[in-house]
C-alpha cells in the first residue's frame, strides 16, 4: 500500500525520512520554511566558521558513505555540498517545496486523514495526507534562563542562534552562558576580539577533542575510537571508567597546558558515559591563554551593567551570550510535547499511532543524527507500506517507561538533556525492528567481517548489509576497507575479556542449579 506523506522540514532528518519513505515507493512531499535544504546547516543560518563535531564517515547517509574521502571534519559548506550531492543524486528535490510554511497540521476524526495548512507568499493551502513526518528539529526556539535582574541589564543581549560575526563585540567586555559545541566557537572568537570575555558555567563540562590524542596515528577520530565499537558498548561501565581514567591521568600530566587544562576539568565532571559530551575542545586554548575567564558555580543575578556570580563575584559587563540550547517547539501542532522521550522509540505518540512520527529528535551521545534519523525513517517506511506495525499502546507505554527510566539511569548527571541515547544501542534497537541488523560472524566463519562489525566503529552502513534496500557488496567494501582501530593483541583481549564476562553471568546460575537449596525445591515441586 503506497501513502501520501507530508515531511516537514528539509533538514537532516528530513532529507534522510524523504529518501527512505521514496524507496518504498510512497508519494512525499516536503515543506520548508527556508529557501534551502540543510536546516541548520543551509545558508545564512549559522556562523560562517563553523566546522561539524561529528566526523564525515558518521555525518553520512548509510547509501551515500563519501568513501573517496579521508576522515575528517567538514566545514558547515562541504557538508552543505554533500546534502547537496546527495539530493541531487536521488532526485530529491522535486519532492521538495520551499519557502512554505506549515501552520497547522490536524487529523480529520472521519477517515483519519491529516490536513496540512501551508503558507507560502502570504497565501494559505490546505492540503490532506494519509501521515504526517515531523522533522523540524530541535533548533526551533531558543532557550533564555530566567535569572534575576535580566530585565535591568543595559547591555545587549543575545542567543548564539543569532550569532554571525565576532566584530560586534570588539572592545566589549562580555559574558558568554553556557558549554555546548556552538559555544566553544563563539566564545573563542569573540575572545580574540572582546576587551574581557568571560564564560559562565553551572558545572564542569565533560569534553572530548576531535581527535584521539596520544596515538601514534593521530587517524582516528573520536567518533571512530572505542567509543563507537560495539563490542566496548557491550562491556560493564566499569571498562569504560578503567579506560578514561587512564586517559585522563595522562592528559593531567600533559606538558601541553591545553590538555592538562582539558584533564582537570574532566576529571572534575565526573564520568563521561554518565553525561552528555562537548566534542569541541577549541576553548581550552583561549582558557590556558588567558582570553577567556571561567567561572564555574553559576549565576546569582544581574544588574544594569553587572553580572554577580554565586561564587561572590561581580564583573562589569556589555553584552551578554547566552549559548543555552533550545526549547522543543511544535507551532503547528495543538498537541503540547514537553520531552521526546514521552514517544515510543522517540517516535510515535501511542495514542496517536504512526500515522504521525518524529524523526531525528533522537539525540546521540556519540554518532551523528543523520544515521539515526535514516533508520528512524526506514522503520517508518516499512510501517506504512504495511511490511509491520506498531505494538499494542499498553506494550509501547511500557517501552517508553522503560527506556525513559534507562536513558535517564544511564545520563545520571545531566538526566534532562533532550532524547539523549546511547548510539550504538539505539542504533541495534531500530535495526532489529527494520530487520537490517547484521549478523556477527564467528571468528572462524569471517574473522576479518567480525572484527570491522564488532571491534571496528559503528558506521551505518553496517545496516545496509542486508536487510530492506540493502547495499551488501559496497557496504562490506566500505567496512573492510576501514582501518582497525585496535591493535590485535587488543582485539584478542577484548574478545577473551567478553567470553569471561559471559561466563561469569553463567557461573552463578549453574551453581544455583546444581546446589543442594536448589535440588530440594526442586524435589519439593516435583
């Protein structure tokens, strides 16, 4: 059965939702409200300078890997240019209707049809389709904490949405509020220019550079390391802390005074698999230098031309950036959504159904959006063409309970980050409901494919090894093309490491089973 789909948003995601609901043959038409594709990344909407915290490889779509390229972090154009490529590539942008926006989107209690209220050119068009995509992002409405005096404060006052240009704040002194990617940025630059640049923070963020440091081959990206692998994702968080701790001693002991800056502070915010994570060390440097003055604690107030701080401290101030993220925004839907993670699989209203989903508000604490929102999208397709379908409303309440309940377990310092997951298992969830999760080898079946797809980085053209659509022979090319990221003596203390993990769950069960306790019960019944 083909559908008529609305997709709206021709971001990231709404790109990935618009070239997998087409492969299965649906009738999609998108809306965006700009005059270009990229959301966040398309003309005019972010700073010039900007260079992505998510490497090629893992910003990609799972059937279009740029694997004629080196690893490497594009700038906000080359990875415009590759959005680019790849519209054009599949024959996307027919599909797509710009400078539209959608004003409204409700579901008709008759036939259960959507109508779609569009503007374009000051003109409104009511349109109806059997299902609804919402891609619109979380970049929609910034999000100013309310803090004491703001109202009284002279200076200007701006959200790092805005921001474009440091020469603005040449000579000014200013406050930069908050620790995210866009952040790091920002305050750098305007460091370079300002009189005095301070930057707020509540706590000591947990900071990841691009690069892996202390490597040989200074190849691999951070999204490429261990932390992407499967088989280290399977692993107890005790590994992991073994890991970074180990790391961190050695940033500390740094004679670089970036790094052991870097060291310090890390080890101040607690483990790293506990929280979300800057994957933008560019501050460190202005920080060591002395151009830009932190202050962690937070703020108590603000007056006419003053910030105090709750450390006690007062700093005169011009102007102030506040880099606080978004607040999730749907104007066009009557239906108020606090947290994503409300939704089944960080999709679907239960009540509701599928006919109305939200891809790529999934938000990775390692990997990139795009990967999660294409296989976001490949279930949907599958679903709509009828192939699946969605689980009882009281079994997917009981997903969301549990999951909501994990995730916030799992990101227990910063619990509130919007739809914070773990890539790796997210990414093997969706999968197995697509019904593209590859299958691992044995060591003596395949040892070279076990070790790209268990050791190796997590790429998401594993999931295009089989399963709906697949690309087996280019995928497997493309995986076993990339290097090892571990040494073997380490591949083969991994793998022993998770045969004795296996058998240490096992052991306590056969004791219970062959102790005298448990042959009485079992006499006992019988």
């Amino acid at each position: 059965m083909k559908k008529s789909i609305a997709v709206i948003g021709a971001g990231l995601s709404g790109i990935a939702a618009i070239k997998q609901l087409s492969d299965e043959g649906h009738n999609v038409q998108c809306f965006e409200k700009l005059s270009d594709l990229g959301g966040v990344f398309s003309l005019n909407e972010t700073y010039e300078n900007l260079h992505l915290t998510i490497s090629n490889y893992f910003m990609a779509y799972s059937d279009f890997i740029p694997s004629n390229e080196r690893l490497k972090f594009w700038s906000k154009e080359e990875y415009r240019k590759y959005l680019l490529s790849y519209v054009e590539k599949f024959k996307l942008f027919e599909k797509i209707t710009f400078n539209t926006e959608v004003v409204s989107i409700k579901q008709t209690s008759e036939d259960a049809l959507w109508t779609v209220e569009v503007s374009r050119s000051g003109r409104s068009k009511i349109l109806e389709f059997d299902a609804v995509v919402v891609c619109s992002g979380h970049f929609q409405r910034e999000k100013i904490p309310e803090i004491p005096g703001l109202n009284f404060f002279r200076g200007s006052v701006t959200h790092s949405k805005s921001y474009r240009d440091k020469s603005f704040f040449s000579d000014k002194r200013v406050l930069c509020i908050g620790m995210g990617e866009s952040s790091a940025d920002i305050t750098s630059e305007i460091s370079s220019v300002a009189k005095k640049c301070i930057l707020s923070l509540r706590r000591y963020p947990a900071v990841a550079p691009r690069y892996m440091p202390f490597q040989e081959d200074s190849y691999f990206t951070i999204d490429t390391s261990w932390t992407t692998s499967r088989i280290i994702n399977r692993l107890p968080h005790r590994f992991h802390a073994g890991i970074t701790k180990s790391l961190f001693s050695r940033y500390v002991k740094s004679l670089n005074p970036d790094l052991r800056l870097r060291g310090q502070w890390l080890l101040k915010a607690g483990p790293s698999y506990n929280q979300t994570i800057t994957k933008n060390e560019r501050l460190f440097k202005p920080i060591a230098d002395g151009y830009v003055i932190p202050n962690i604690g937070g703020i108590e107030r603000f007056k006419e031309n003053k910030v105090v701080f709750k450390n006690g401290i007062e700093e005169e101030i011009d102007a102030i950036v506040f880099c606080t993220g978004y607040k999730l925004e749907f104007p066009f839907f009557d239906r108020s959504i606090d947290n994503i993670r409300d939704l089944y699989k960080q999709i679907f209203i239960p009540e509701v159904g599928d006919s109305l989903a939200f891809v790529g508000f999934a938000r990775p604490q390692q990997g990139g959006i795009p990967a999660i929102a294409e296989m976001q999208s490949r279930y949907l397709a599958k679903l709509y063409s009828g192939k699946s379908s969605l689980p009882p409303i009281s079994e997917q309440k009981n997903v969301i309970k549990h999951d909501t309940e994990h995730w916030r377990r799992e990101y227990k310092i910063t619990p509130d980050v919007a739809s914070l997951v773990n890539y790796c298992h997210y990414m093997d969830s969706m999968a197995k409901l697509v019904g593209c999760m590859p299958r691992i080898p044995s060591a003596l079946e395949n040892f070279r494919l076990r070790v790209k797809l268990l050791h190796g980085p997590q790429f998401s053209a594993q999931y295009r090894i089989s399963g709906p659509h697949s690309n087996t022979e280019e995928s497997r090319n493309f995986l076993l093309g990339f290097p090892n990221i571990f040494s073997w003596k380490r591949i083969l203390y991994l793998e022993l490491g998770t045969a004795f993990c296996k058998l240490a769950s096992f052991i306590p069960r056969f004791r219970l089973r062959f102790s005298p306790e448990y042959k009485i019960k079992r006499s006992a019944a019988t």
